[in-house]
C-alpha cells in the first residue's frame, strides 16, 4: 500500500502566481515532477517525484527537510499581551520569551476560526504561525482599540525532523543547539552565518525544529539569503542522512500523529470541542473570543479515528452504521507503521463511538469495515517529539 495522496497527484490544473506566493526554496528542489498546492495564499510542494513511503522510513529512520507553507503574522506593541488573550481561547499571560504554544482563535458562536503556534518573540512582540484561512482580516476587525501593529515578516518555515535532526541542528550551530532546547522552545541562533528564529516544533509527530527565514520588508535587520540556508541544512544533514520531502510522506506522518489540518478536518461549524481540542480552551479565563458560547457547549467529540485492516478509506468517504450515514472521512492514508488504513472520521452528531465496528467508502469505491479509536494512532502521550522515546523503527 501507498500513501492516498497519490491517488490525486495527477488530479491538476494550470493557475497563475500571480496571487499566491511561491516558496524562495523553491529553485533548490523543483523537479519535472513537481505539483503544487496552496495553502494560506502560498504554493506548497504537495509532490516532488519521490517515494512517498521510502521518504516517510526517512523521516522515521533519519531526518528529513521540509518547504512548508505555514505563514507567521508579527503583532507587537504596548497591547499586544493583552490583545493575544482577547483572540486566543487560552491563558497566554504565561507565555515566556523564547517560548512557543499551541492556540486556538475561536468565533463568537464558538467555532474554531484558527489554530496555530504563538511564539514570544519579546516582551511586547509575538508571532503567530498560521495554517490555512485568512487571519489577517480577523486580527485588524477585532485590534479597535489596542495599541498594536500587525505585520507580515514575509516568513517562511523550513522543518527538520526525524531522529537525526538534533544532529543536523547542532551542526547547522557549532553546537549552540543541543539537548537543552526543549520541546516547543525557541528563540535566535546564528546558522552558518545567518541569525535565525529556530523552534522546537514541527507537523510530524517526529523529534523536530522549524527554521524561520525572514524577508525584507520586516522590522528584522537582515533578510535571509534562502537558498544558502536551504544547501547549508541539506549539507550539514549529509552525513546524517537528510532528504527533501514533499507533503506526501508528511502527510502520512501526521495523519498518524493525530495533528489535525484546520479547514480539512475540521472549521468554524465545529467548536473545539466537538474536534477533539478541548484541553487546550481555558473556559476559565475572561475576555476571549467565543468564551460565552463555548462555556455551554457540548464538550463530546465528533472527529476521531478510524482503523482499517484493508484498505485506506476514501478521503470524504462516507462512515455508515448499519447502513446509515453517520459521518465522513477528513483524511486517510495507510499507515506503514501500523500496517493498515488509518483516517480520520467527523461524526455527524457525538454518540459512544469509540470501538465500534463501522462500514467506510474506501479510495477504490468499495466498503470495508473500520474501527472507531481515539487520536493519535500511537504515541498518545506524544514521547517522539519530545525526545523521551527514541526508539527507532
């Protein structure tokens, strides 16, 4: 079995650049073979010609180089704290500098507008790192009356992840960066001469960093000379195995990770709640977006997972109980790991579904059965990106 995605790699059609903005890494890995994506206004390599499944062992086994279309937004100013916890469905007072979190903009219904990570760049200066949607229209409606600036530090994000990324990272730095970065820490180092914003995050469910380059119209002295960046982090990961990957194999892994694609799996129709984001929304704390509506909904969860021994249930595939409908299919591939399809499944209504037996629409138009499971697939209390299990496969 292969990955789903490459079901649809040759479902293309031609569009202009001329409103999306192309990746400046982009010359440093294009290929014939290349398909594009987009995704916050940005192209994003969703193919690259390779094996979907050998890049993924990569990613496993070693460490692998993403181009990733995820758009940081700089808010910054004398307000900007106090901004952050009108937007954010979660305490950000504690937020220290050099620190990085999950968290999630809500509707004034309660619907979950966005979810992405906030750094604390310093004391008044946050960056938000979006996934899909249109942030920046939000953020200016609700900043009346906040002394705040809201910019774009044309950003862009290159991921290193797998087991040899710290390798690759400590020999991108002379060493700076080592065992004592923690998990979702961050903050400035010099990379071969370019001083950059480095996180330990990604959207692998791997042991990972996130480089952050910048481009020039931005209150950041210097602007990042891209490709140099890109050729120093695939030399410095020679020797230990780095390639570049394209979603293909990323996608796998984060399906079996549990990280969820806002817009793909889940929208403002649903609360984070019924997405089974609950533990990161402080009902407790005041004064956000969409507190009152979420202090009495429904808190069951309605996307969950589903395993299927034989095939790869089809993307917006229809769940069936006993002949009836009861939800679709988010995402899906086959899991090398597991040895089996795994997806994703949004309920139409929250019921005790967990480990029943249902029928889903598998990618070759049949049906087959699938168990309903909790999210993630494996390594639930995330031990990989942490750096506590460092068992390879």
């Amino acid at each position: 079995m292969t990955s789903s995605i490459h079901s649809d790699i040759k479902n293309t059609v031609r569009i202009s650049a001329r409103r999306y903005d192309q990746s400046p890494f982009y010359d440093c890995y294009a290929n014939e073979e290349t398909v594009l994506g987009v995704v916050a206004e940005r192209f994003y390599g969703v193919f690259n010609g390779e094996d979907a499944v050998e890049t993924y062992w990569n990613l496993r086994r070693k460490v692998v180089l993403y181009d990733v279309p995820e758009k940081p937004w700089q808010i910054e100013g004398p307000d900007a704290m106090a901004f952050m916890e009108k937007i954010f469905a979660r305490n950000i007072s504690t937020l220290k500098e050099g620190r990085g979190l999950y968290a999630i903009a809500c509707a004034h219904d309660g619907g979950t507008f966005m979810d992405g990570i906030l750094f604390r760049m310093a004391e008044d200066v946050f960056w938000y790192v979006q996934p899909d949607g249109h942030l920046l229209p939000w953020v200016m409606a609700l900043s009346e009356g906040f002394d705040v600036k809201i910019s774009d530090p044309l950003g862009r994000v290159l991921q290193i992840q797998g087991p040899n990324s710290l390798k690759v990272m400590s020999a991108l730095t002379d060493g700076v960066i080592d065992e004592s970065l923690k998990y979702f820490q961050s903050g400035y180092y010099d990379i071969k001469g370019q001083r950059l914003y480095v996180s330990r995050t990604g959207w692998t469910g791997e042991l990972g960093y996130e480089i952050y380059s910048v481009g020039t119209d931005t209150s950041i002295d210097t602007k990042t000379d891209h490709h140099k960046l890109f050729y120093d982090v695939m030399e410095a990961g020679k020797e230990h195995g780095i390639v570049y990957g394209s979603m293909a194999s990323m996608e796998i892994r984060r399906i079996e990770a549990g990280i969820l694609d806002n817009l793909t799996d889940f929208d403002h129709t649903m609360t984070p709640f019924a997405a089974g984001l609950g533990p990161f929304i402080h009902t407790d704390k005041e004064g956000y977006v969409g507190r009152a509506a979420l202090q009495g909904a429904d808190t069951r969860v309605r996307l969950l997972g589903l395993v299927c021994k034989t095939a790869v249930p089809g993307y917006r595939g229809e769940v069936s109980e006993d002949g009836t409908r009861v939800g679709h299919v988010t995402a899906s591939t086959w899991s090398p790991t597991l040895d089996c399809g795994v997806a994703y499944v949004r309920f139409d209504e929250p019921s005790d579904w967990i480990g029943k037996t249902l029928t889903v629409v598998t990618e070759d138009g049949t049906t087959a059965d699938c168990e309903v499971v909790t999210l993630p697939f494996y390594d639930k209390e995330k031990k990989i990106p942490r750096g506590l299990d460092k068992t390879i496969p």
